[in-house]
C-alpha cells in the first residue's frame, strides 16, 4: 500500500457513524466551483408568465388559484435553471417569493421520475431552521404537488410527538419538509433513509448556519445520492454557508436578483426615541390601530409579559416564542393569520420564514442588536409587493447603538422624539381600534355547589393546594383542625 500523501490526514469514525462522502467532483470538462468563481447571473426584472418559463399548465393552474398569477422576480430568475435540473444557488431578500421558486421544481422533477414511492424513503427533500417555517413551507407545496397528482407531503420537526411523523414515512413521502434535528433523530432510528432522495433544498441557509445546524445538514446531504439535484436559498452568503455550496452544489448557477440587504421600496422606517416612564404607553398607542400589528421582544418573558399587559389594556394580542409548546405556537398564529387576533407579540422566532398577509406595522419594542436581524424582523411586513411601516422604540441610553444597527442596515428612518399622544404615532397607526375587554373568568363557587369534586382549590379557596385543607394562618393549634370530609367522603381524623 502505498504511503498517504503529504499533509494527509487519516480521519476515523466511531462505529456506527455512517461515512462522511467525499465531495462531489464536476465531470473533467468543467471547473470545480472551488477552482473558478460561481456562474452568477444578476437577472434584470422582466415581464413574463409561468407557462413562458416552461411551468406545466396544472401548477400554473394553481398558482392563479393561490393568487399568484405572474411570477415574482425570483421565481423568474430561477425557474428555467431549476427546471432544467441544474444545481442553484437563489440569492434574494426576505419576502421575496423564494418558497414558490424551489417548490416548483421539486414537484415537476418527482412527477416526471419513474421511481416509485417506497416507504421509509422520500423521493424529495427541504431542509428548513424552525419548525413554524416547515410548516409553512409544506402549506406552499401541497396545492402545487396535488395539483401533479402528489398526494404525499409530510413534515418532520422537533416539539411534537414522533409518532404521526414515523407512520406518514412508512407510508411513503413524495415531499418531505424537515428540520435537521428530528430528521437525524429518525433516520438514526431506521425510520428515514435518504438514497432515494431526487432533488434536495436548503432554504434560509443562512439561517440555519446562524442556529449552528450547519454540521447536521453536511451530514444529511452526505446521506443523499451524489448525482441528485441540490438548490440552496438564502438571504446572504457568508463564509459558512459559502462551504455548504462549493461542497455539495455540483457547478451551481447563481440568481441574484437584487441587492439581499434592501429593503422593499413600499417599506417605510420611523425610530422613535422614548422616555423610559413613556415606554408602555407609546408601544400601546402603536399596538391600537385596526389593522395587523407584529411587535419583536428580546426576551421569552417580555412577549409574555407584552402580550398579557395589552390584553388586559383591551387590545387583544398574542405572544410567539421558544417556551410555548408546538401546537399552542400554531394555535397562536394561525388565529393572527386569519385575523381572530391583530396583534402578535414575538421573539425572533418568528423573524424568519412566517409570512402571514398583510401585516401593516412592525414594532422593534426592544430593538435587535445586528443588523442582519433588524432587516428579517423588518421584512414581515412589505411582502411580495405589499405597503408596510416598521417603528423602532428607543430609549436615549440605546441611541448610539441603535443608530450604529441601522447605519449597518442601510436604512435611513424618520426619527422623531415621542411620548403618549403623539401626533407621529397617531400618523402611523390611523384611527385607534375599539378597545376589547375579556370577560372575567365567572367564580367556580356556584359550580362547586353543583358538583364538589369539579371544584377549583385556588379559586374557591376551600381547599389549599393539591386539594388539602387549608390551614389557618399562622398554622393550626391543636384542636382546631377544620372539620372537612376525607378523601372517601367520611369524617376526617382531629390530630391527637
């Protein structure tokens, strides 16, 4: 055997690890993307249709039944790429359309393959950061997909119990929408095998690099079959998701549309400077217009906090963070979605991917400290085309550091110093909506009449915590115990 290399390093796994792959190489006749720079096109804004980019007539069908008739410039830049089966690398701002442009192609490429569905084994894979965003991710891609007679299109994410996930892969997956953790939670549990993956999306890569999932994804992607089509979305390339495309892309061709760090043109920015005593109430005022407002926290317990001081104030809002469970976090903004509730209260859990239609104002109520999150908390509003208004609420000890984020960001705001009141607020938010008081809870102690053993102890106050009696403050003396009925319905026992 002869000798290894000089500089060459042996790399040796543990048992059961599956190998790492060696990268891709491109065929002899072409540059590696490591030895020449990407094929990148700045693709100008053109007028065209789906059926011009060579999209088959039942996803244009129902596209226009989604209400996207024309392609955004994205889904125009990419489209004819992608469906061709090149590797892609799609470089546009938030909200740009970019679900639509890699779903497309995933659909027509599986509908076309005369593979079949295999349980255990999707025939096409998204990998996405956060688990609100597979969700709506998959919302995007069902139409599409049944529209070419796919019927399969599952979700796999942490938060929720594995169980629904393993049955919808034993019974084959056309599509399958992932975040990295569960899946390799799964596939180590010889519930998902990745061989027969035929195309394979990264989307928000940027993102995922920012969450540190950028180790699992090489893993995932060294699971999929070498030759199979690859397509990588993402807001900005920076040096680690750089990496991602030169090892697994195979002679990627880049579509960058416009400049990733703009802003929409319908995007208007304010900074408004505030008292710290003046805070609440200027951040209620913006709370108060009629139409949907998504206010950013710092902090899990500040959205709470935010959430539940508005509410009681007669605006009713909801909060959107890492300490709710799944299914209340879909609860939540499903009702802000379909507009049972106007006002969300968020951390940036919800800065990337949700797209819900037209939010009118965006709040910085504790302003980001990079500009890379400014500008994605900023881009949930002005969507696809859309008019939108973002306020950021400064306190004067956070001026410097502001002005520096946004400076940073490429933005110039309207900055104006405000308390309660204001006449630039009341600009921005239009007429206030009629306050919304909730009932109070009604007192349990007429249905404890009723039905004793559905009684609450906290609030009748007839037993303590856990259902035991109460004892008198400063403790009981001997002798009097209250006299209350044990557990089977007798007489209970005075301490001797």
């Amino acid at each position: 055997m002869s000798p290894a290399p000089t500089g060459a390093r042996r790399r040796g796994r543990r048992p059961g690890q599956p190998p790492i792959p060696a990268p891709r190489r491109a065929p002899a006749d072409q540059p590696t993307a490591s030895a020449a720079a990407f094929e990148v096109v700045e693709t100008p804004v053109e007028d065209t249709t789906f059926a011009e980019l060579g999209v088959p007539a039942p996803i244009v069908a129902a596209l226009e039944r989604a209400g996207c008739p024309t392609p955004f410039p994205i889904q125009a830049a990419t489209l004819k790429s992608s469906l061709a089966g090149r590797d892609v690398l799609g470089r546009a701002r938030t909200g740009s359309g970019k679900t639509a442009a890699f779903a497309i192609p995933i659909v027509v490429a599986v509908a076309a393959s005369t593979k079949h569905r295999r349980p255990n084994h999707p025939r096409s894979l998204v990998l996405v950061p956060t688990r609100e965003l597979a969700a709506q991710v998959a919302a995007t891609i069902d139409p599409i997909a049944q529209a070419m007679g796919l019927r399969r299109v599952a979700v796999i994410h942490g938060g929720v119990s594995q169980g629904p996930q393993v049955t919808a892969l034993r019974q084959g997956v056309d599509v399958l929408v992932a975040c990295p953790g569960r899946l390799e939670d799964l596939i180590q549990q010889g519930h998902c095998r990745l061989d027969a993956v035929e195309v394979c999306v990264l989307d928000e890569a940027d993102h995922l690099a920012d969450l540190g999932f950028l180790p699992a994804v090489k893993r995932i992607l060294g699971q999929t079959p070498e030759r199979g089509q690859r397509m990588l979305f993402s807001a900005t390339l920076d040096r680690a998701v750089d990496a991602v495309v030169r090892r697994y892309l195979d002679n990627p061709i880049t579509h960058s549309v416009d400049n990733v760090d703009a802003t929409p043109p319908d995007l208007e920015h304010h900074a408004f400077t505030v008292a710290p005593h003046d805070k609440a109430a200027v951040v209620r005022e913006l709370a108060s217009g009629r139409e949907r407002s998504l206010l950013f926290t710092r902090t899990k317990h500040g959205a709470k906090k935010l959430a539940k001081d508005l509410t009681a104030g007669g605006i009713p809002a909801l909060d959107l963070h890492g300490n709710l469970s799944q299914s209340q976090r879909d609860r939540n903004l499903a009702s802000f979605a379909d507009g049972s509730t106007r006002v969300l209260v968020a951390t940036d859990i919800a800065a990337r991917g949700i797209h819900v239609d037209d939010i009118a104002l965006v709040v910085h109520v504790d302003p980001p400290t990079e500009h890379k999150a400014y500008l994605h908390r900023s881009g949930r509003t002005a969507r696809a085309g859309a008019k939108g208004t973002v306020v950021t609420v400064i306190l004067p000890d956070q001026v410097r550091d502001v002005a520096s984020m946004i400076r940073q960001a490429g933005i110039r705001p309207a900055s104006a110093r405000v308390g309660p009141g204001a006449r630039e607020t009341a600009a921005l938010t239009g007429p206030f909506a009629e306050p919304v008081f909730r009932p109070q809870a009604v007192a349990t102690v007429q249905t404890s009449r009723a039905n004793p053993s559905r009684a609450n102890p906290a609030r009748t106050g007839a037993n303590g915590r856990y259902g035991r009696p109460a004892q008198p403050s400063g403790g009981a003396r001997r002798g009097q115990w209250p006299a209350t009925s044990g557990a089977a319905g007798g007489p209970r026992r005075r301490p001797r």
